[in-house]
C-alpha cells in the first residue's frame, strides 16, 4: 500500500479554490502542517484530510441542526449531576430564615 502524495501550495490551493499565498500563510502560523523539501512546501494528504473533516458538517447536523450528541448530556454536565444530588440548597445571601429568627430574638 503506497501512502498518498503530499501536496503543494498550488495544487492544494487549486483543490480548496483559493490562493497558493493563502496555503502559504496557514503553514506559516501553524493551521495547517507542513514540511520542507528544500525550498518546496509540502502538506501531507492526511493533514489535508483532517482539516477537510474540521470544516465539514456531519450528515446528521445538516438535517436536524443538532449535534450528534446533542440530546445526551456531556460527560462534565452527568458528573455535575451526580456530584449535587443530595445536597442542600444554599440559603439566600441574606442570612436566610434563621437570621431572621436571630436578630428578633436578639
């Protein structure tokens, strides 16, 4: 199995229609991986792939505008969840009933 070429500014600039500068400059700051043969620019045709999928919407989320996830909770929201289940409610910043009871009995 022989790996897919990797492509020039130029070639990949015709693939994405826009300009060769452009592909240069997203190398230059990092959006896009590269390497040097020389003085010649290559991007690797997986890099190319990887950033196609970051900029294509899934199937899913053209239909219904949701996120494939978008019904279920996230990891950080179940573990809130579970983490104040059980917990009292905090009083109100006013010191709450007692603080009333307190300062009539005072």
């Amino acid at each position: 199995m022989t790996a897919a070429r990797p492509y020039s500014p130029e070639t990949l600039a015709e693939r994405w229609d826009c300009s060769p500068e452009k592909i240069r400059l997203m190398c230059r700051h990092g959006q896009l991986a590269s390497f040097r043969l020389g003085k010649l620019i290559r991007i690797p045709a997986a890099e190319v792939e990887r950033v196609e999928c970051l900029n294509t919407p899934l199937p899913c989320t053209e239909a219904d505008g949701l996120s494939p996830s978008g019904m279920e909770m996230t990891a950080a929201e179940s573990r809130l969840v579970r983490q104040t289940v059980g917990l009292r409610k905090p009083s109100p910043a006013s010191g709450g009933p007692d603080a009333t009871q307190r300062l009539a009995n005072g």
